[in-house]
C-alpha cells in the first residue's frame, strides 16, 4: 500500500488525508500545534464544491446549515440601502468544516506537535523530518502547512507573501449581545460598507452547535482598513516594543489600537454595523497579503491549499480552493498509472485555478490600495467572492 505524508492538520490537510485514504492510501496527518483547533478561524463561505468536497470525505456536513442570505448590499452611512444584489448564499463558521473532518480522521493517523524541519527525497520516496528528531517515510508528501508553508520555503524560498497596503479587523459576536434593531438590518444580508477607503463586510454566521436560529446565531465582521510604514510596525508590535512582522497574536495587540477602532466604528460606519464592532469582546487583527506559487510540485512533494496560493480575503474562496485542491489530487492519483503523471497533472490544473483566484481576489481589492478609486461600489458587490469559479449553495426551499 501506498504511503503518504501529509504535512498540516488543518482543514485542508484533513480533507487530502481523508479522499487519499478512501482510495486505499496509507496516510499518516502531522500537525505542529497540540490540542483543538476549532476556536480558529471566522466566517466563511459555503460552495457547492466545498460541500460537494466534505461528503466524499464522508463528513458529517449539511452544506444548506448555514446562515442563509437572501443577496449583497451597500448600506450608506445612514443606515439605508443604497444598492441590493439578490444572490442567495449560505455563511457558515471555519469550525463547521473542521469539526466533522477532525471527527471522521482516526486518531492513529493524526499526530500532534509534530513541527517539520526539512524534506528529504530520492526519486522513488520522500522522508519528513521533524523538530523532535523523528524521521517519516513515504512514497508521497502533501504539503497542507498553510501560509508559512515550511515545505513552501525549502523548494521556493523567494516567494513569499506580500503585503498590499491594508489589514483586516476582525469580529464576532453573539447575537444576543447586540440590539434587535441592528439584527434585523444585518439579518438576510452580506453587508457592505464602503467608508472613505474602506471596507467593511459584515454578517450572520451560526452560533453555539451550529444553531441558526434567529437569537441564537453570531454576527461576523470583517473591516479592510489602510496600514503602510511606520503606522503598520506599530500596530504589529506588543507593548513590550517586539515587533512581530505582520502576523501579531491578539492577546498582544495594543489596546490603543483596539480602542481605535471601536472610536471609529459609530463615526464612519453604519450604525447597524458599528454595533458588531462595537459589542465584539476581542478584535483580531490581519495583514492582508497575497501570493503566488510558480510550481506547485517537486519530485514527491505536491503542494496545495494556502501553502500554495494565498488569495486576499475579498474572494471568500480559501477553504473552497484547498478542498478542490485536495479532490483534483486524489482524483488525478486514482486516474493515473503513476505517482509522477498524476503530480504533473495536478500542478497543471491547479496552477490555473490558483493563478485565476488570486488575480480575481486582487481586482476585489484594488479600491482599497487606491489603485482604482473610481470603481462603483455596485460592481465590487456583484463581483464578490468568485462567482465565476465557484458555485453558490443555493438557500432551502421554504416549506
């Protein structure tokens, strides 16, 4: 039987494992973090595909249990609505994909605190060597270790990712905590608020359990804001003066900078959507970046997911992208004779996809950079998320 190694426990190295193991690999999952991994992430968008992707897996996934939305609008400073785009969608919560594939991937296969140092190769297989010491053998690796992809830096060490000019806060609050009259406004809506070179998004994502009821569901908020030099190391260095690039755990962003924020909420927001940042009990903070890989497989190395592409936020695709990653893997490796023309399909294929996806993701953001303030808000509303690669989960129909 066949081996694989796949490098990264989150979602996408989940969904990899799982496909390469229902078509009889043997598959063994590192993780370099210890314990559950479900309190990461935030919202997230739910494609046909991604759903599609899960039940293969055989995870437990209602792709309809989401939070539904009836469309995309542009609510002015005032409150109205400036402009609606019906387009039915479901927003969902990062923990609702991670959960039911953590449930369904055995426990013998999954190791934890496993950090990976290098790749070794010889043609016919490939060895992962670990922090700990320990050394890991197969005869394929799948690199699913995210952003800062430690397979990513030994076979392409000049790419990186690249800051564009703009962070992203980040909210979430339970819907109870906030006024019913500012509920209602954002109930039914993926809402978009364009203040002076800006932007934020905010929504309905499921609660506790995954309940969607109205009053027991949560309130996301995601708001693109412009950060460059000096202003951008501030606010990515702790209180103790160490700068942390540009990725600042939240417990040590400073408090000043928080403050900030929820001052400008009321003043530049709506005030249906400055409720959500405000009532927020922590507020996390990104540096968006994109990046591009020019290859995406190296003798038994394939790599997918983040690890392979990074597409700015604004394409809502993330986690879609690496379960179709994950999926053409499995399938090419099912549809081929050999480990290497399946690998050499596969980066075929998902060069395209992932050159497509970020190049789109970067048209989503050029309002923010200034680079086409012109733009009509109504275009980047109907353009959101990538509607021309992905498929919308459409809404249940009513009974």
């Amino acid at each position: 039987m066949a081996r694989a190694l796949v490098i990264g426990g989150s979602v996408g190295g989940l969904m990899a494992g799982n496909l390469l193991r229902k078509a009889g690999w043997d598959v063994t999952i590192f993780e370099r973090a210890r314990g559950d991994l479900a309190t990461r992430g935030a919202g997230l968008g739910v494609s046909r595909e991604l759903a599609e992707v899960l039940q293969r897996c055989g995870a437990r996934f209602d792709g309809t249990g989401g939070a539904p939305n009836r469309g995309y609008v542009w609510m002015e400073r005032d409150g109205s609505l400036a402009f609606e785009h019906p387009r039915e969608n479901i927003t969902s919560a990062w923990q609702r994909v991670y959960k039911p594939l953590r449930e369904i991937t055995p426990p013998e296969i999954y190791r934890q605190g496993k950090n990976l140092l290098r790749v070794e190769q010889d043609g016919q297989s490939v060895t992962a060597i670990f922090e700990d010491g320990t050394r890991e053998s197969g005869d394929l690796l799948v690199a699913a270790d995210g952003v800062y992809s430690t397979v990513r830096a030994q076979y392409l060490p000049d790419v990186e990712p690249h800051y564009v000019n703009y962070v992203a806060w980040r909210g979430i609050v339970e819907e109870a905590d906030i006024p019913a009259w500012a509920r209602e406004a954002i109930a039914g809506y993926v809402v978009n608020c364009f203040p002076e070179g800006e932007q934020l998004l905010t929504m309905a994502v499921p609660g506790a359990d995954e309940d969607i009821r109205p009053g027991h569901r949560r309130f996301y908020a995601i708001w693109y804001r412009p950060a460059k030099g000096d202003r951008l190391r501030e606010m990515f260095t702790d209180a103790s003066g160490k700068h942390h690039g540009i990725a600042i755990p939240p417990p040590l962003i400073q408090q000043h900078f928080i403050d900030e924020v929820r001052r400008d909420a009321p003043v530049r927001l709506p005030p249906a959507a400055a409720e959500v940042i405000k009532a927020a009990p922590t507020l996390l903070l990104q540096a968006i970046s994109d990046m591009e890989s020019p290859q995406l497989v190296f003798g038994r190395v394939a790599i997918m997911g983040d690890a392979a592409f990074i597409a700015r936020p604004h394409s809502a695709a993330g986690v879609s992208k690496a379960a179709l990653d994950a999926a053409c893997l499995a399938d090419e490796l099912s549809r081929h004779g050999s480990i290497d023309a399946a690998l050499t399909s596969y980066n075929a294929l998902r060069l395209e996809f992932g050159r497509s996806l970020v190049a789109h993701a970067r048209y989503l953001g050029a309002y923010l950079e200034g680079v086409d303030e012109t733009r009509d808000p109504r275009k980047i509303i109907e353009d959101y998320g990538a509607p021309h690669l992905l498929h919308d989960v459409p809404l249940p129909a009513e009974q």
